[in-house]
C-alpha cells in the first residue's frame, strides 16, 4: 500500500480527504452532543457579535451624518475671515471662491448678538445672521422647511426670517414686527445708544434644532450692514463644501483663490470638543462590542479542545494510516474556520438586513411597548439613522475571521501533537 507524506495517496493540503473529515467533525452526533451545543454557541455568538458591531457602527455613523447635517447645514465648512482690511469686496471674493472644484457656494455673512423682543414675554438673546436672498435659497435646510411664509424676494424687503421655535415662545405670526435691539448702536454726545428696530416677519422656519429655531434670525444683507453700521462690507465668508471631512485639501485651493489675506478655519474647530467626544464614544463603543466576538471565538477554542479531547483514538488511527501532523492539523483548522467563516457571513447578512430596516423595527418596537422610542421631539431627528461604511464593515468582518482563525491554532496544534502510541494505549 503507497502512502505520500501527507496521508493517503493523492490527498494534498486541503485535500478532500482532509474536508470530508473536517465536516464529519462538525456534524452532531448523540454522543457528541455537549460539542455540538458549543459549536453552535459558538456560531451564534459570533453571529450575533458581528451584526451587533455593524448595526451599532451604522447607527453611530447615521447620527453622525444627521449631525453634521443639520450643525453645518446652516454653518458653512470652512470660515473665510478678512485680514488687515476690511472684506468690502466680498462678492468677488466669493465668486471666485465659487469656482473651486470641491466648492459648493460661498455665501458672504453677516452676524451680531441682538436682544429680540416680540408680542408676549421678554426679551431674548437672538443672533441675527445677514444674507444675500440668492444664499439663503442655497441653504437647503432652511430653503427647504419654510413653514409659514416664502423668502422669495428676500433681499427686495426689510423683513426677516426666524425659527418656529423663536416665533412660538414670542407670540409672532406673518407679519408681526419683531424688535431688534444692537448694543452697538449711534454715538451720540452723551454717548453710544442702543440701535432698535422693528422688522416684519417674512418667513418662518422649523430646521429641527431647538438651538437654532430659537435663536437665529436671517436678515437681508444690505439691511444687516445698516443695522450693524458695516455699509458695504462683509463680516466673513462661509464656504460649504461637497465633502466636509476633505475640508483640509480645500483650504489652500480657497485661500488663493481669495487673492487677498484672509485667516481661514473649518468646523471641526469650531465644534471639535463636540465631535471629538462623539470620536471617542464611537471608538469605545467599537472596542466593548468586539469583546462579544473575542467570547465566541474562546467558545471555539473551548469547543475544538473537548472535540480533540473526544476524538484522540480517532486522531491516533489516522497518524497510523500515514496522515501527517499537518493534515491533522489542518482538519481540525478547517473544522474551527468553517464556525467563524459562517458565523461571520451570517452575522454580516444579519446586519445588513437590521440596518436597511431599522426605522421599521424602532416603530415595531415602539408599537409593542406603547411608548415612543427615540422621541423626534428630545433627539431632534425625525427617524433613528443607520449608514453603513463599506471600509468598516470590511473591517469588522476582517476582525471576525482574524479572531476565529487564531482562536483554531492552539486546539489544532494539539491535535498535530498527540502521541499516536500514548493515544491508543489506554484504549
């Protein structure tokens, strides 16, 4: 009888030989059934820790996406500031800054802290924004949820546009004035006085902020530069950007673009604490949930140690009949994989199924409980948001075969170094 060095003739590395006893391995038998239950444990938890990761990292990406929609849908990405002089040609400087690639519009601003007072209640802190008409249209979350009124020639009229919020706690309707008050007013001989004036409610809008449906006021420009004694300049020039993560490689595109010196920032500092601390609980977060695969994949090493356990006389007749160390080995490798290998596809499958539905479950849920999960009213967002990143996923599911395939080398090198002779002799 031929026999090659790695078992019978015509059996390679992974050969079929090897296969048909990995599988025979993984299937149950009645008295193999404690191994089974652990195999299966093992498969379910990887499972369930892999659509865990990928469900989580997508929901945290989802409110994240929200986030920065609605922090920089009314705030630009990157914040063009005059230097030495004043930014009295800001219409130029704003054009050309418009035809940078990556550039979606430029819109020159002007902001300053008021008092604002309405038909009921007392005054509030306000910051009134000023805006050329054309930009406010560009603003697509503002544009885009005008409840009551239109800014459809804006920049024609006196009037401005404020929050709901804002309207709701001071009593205004269409039309009403509301009462701006400047600290930074006339010089008179007795001194500087306060700048009051009334301005008809145009428009009202509901961006899904309290922060900013209570607080902001959009001005024409041309008005806001009377108001704030800044005739015929600008303050800054906010730039919204196709891809606010890409805003580091625009900076030097935009500041030549301004031919002139200008001192150029972004919105992660402007918001970094907020989102560095979003960071972190992202990081966190991923590293705690990976713990849930590390204990699946110590369920597999716990399971292969008892299946070698078992099938030591199994091992030791088939070194007799010529198979390598490296083919026992590999059987064993192949039996630990195939748990990780379908554990972590199911688990990925599971995932995306969960992410691509997770709106209708939180309202299954919330329809099972009778109570509102995730309330739009305190988290500010209509819908509870997943976006899954291809480069994560892939990473997750690259951790998940990395740690089930570590997780079989220990059990499978034992079985590689069993005594055959010591494995029979107590048999």
């Amino acid at each position: 009888m031929s026999m090659t060095a790695s078992g019978p003739t015509g059996a390679g590395p992974f050969s079929v030989f090897e296969r048909m006893v990995a599988w025979r391995y993984l299937r149950s038998r009645r008295k193999e059934t404690v191994i089974s239950v652990i195999a299966s444990i093992s498969f379910f938890g990887i499972m369930l820790g892999v659509a865990t990761l990928i469900i989580v990292m997508a929901v945290m990406n989802g409110f994240r996406a929200e986030l920065l929609t609605r922090i920089l849908g009314i705030n630009g990405h990157l914040i063009v500031q005059p230097v030495d002089m004043p930014l009295e040609d800001y219409a130029e400087v704003a054009g050309r800054i418009n035809g940078v690639s990556g550039v979606k519009y430029a819109v020159p601003l002007i902001d300053g802290q008021v008092l604002a007072q309405g038909n009921v209640g007392t005054g509030t802190g306000a910051l009134v924004r000023g805006i050329r008409g054309e930009d406010l249209g560009k603003v697509s979350l503002v544009a885009n949820n005008i409840r009551q009124g239109s800014i459809v020639g804006f920049d024609s009229g006196e009037g401005v546009a404020i929050g709901q919020r804002m309207a709701d706690n001071m009593g205004l309707s269409l039309g009403d004035p509301i009462t701006l008050v400047s600290p930074d007013g006339d010089i008179t001989p007795i001194g500087t006085t306060p700048r009051v004036k009334a301005y008809p409610v145009v428009a009202i809008f509901e961006v899904g902020m309290s922060e900013y449906d209570s607080s902001i006021v959009f001005m024409p420009l041309s008005e806001a530069q009377l108001y704030f004694n800044m005739e015929n300049r600008a303050q800054t020039i906010e730039v919204f950007v196709d891809n606010p993560d890409a805003v580091d490689s625009l900076k030097p595109a935009v500041e030549e673009a301004a031919k002139r010196p200008v001192f150029i920032s972004d919105w992660r500092q402007r918001n970094q604490t907020f989102f560095s601390a979003l960071q972190v609980e992202r990081n966190v977060m991923f590293m705690i949930l990976t713990l849930i695969v590390l204990v699946a994949a110590l369920n597999i090493i716990s399971g292969l140690i008892m299946l070698v356990k078992d099938k030591g006389r199994d091992i030791a007749i088939l070194r007799t009949m010529g198979a390598t160390r490296g083919a026992v080995m590999r059987i064993f490798l192949m039996t630990g994989a195939a748990i990780g290998v379908t554990g972590t596809l199911a688990g990925v499958v599971l995932g995306i199924v969960i992410c691509l539905n997770v709106e209708s479950i939180r309202q299954f849920f919330s329809w099972i409980s009778g109570t509102v999960l995730f309330n739009p009213e305190l988290y500010f967002l209509s819908k509870l948001p997943a976006k899954m990143d291809f480069g994560e996923t892939l990473s997750v599911i690259l951790m998940a075969l990395a740690l089930s395939f570590l997780a079989t080398l220990f059990p499978a090198w034992r079985a590689a170094k069993l005594d055959p002779v010591e494995a029979l002799r107590y048999e």
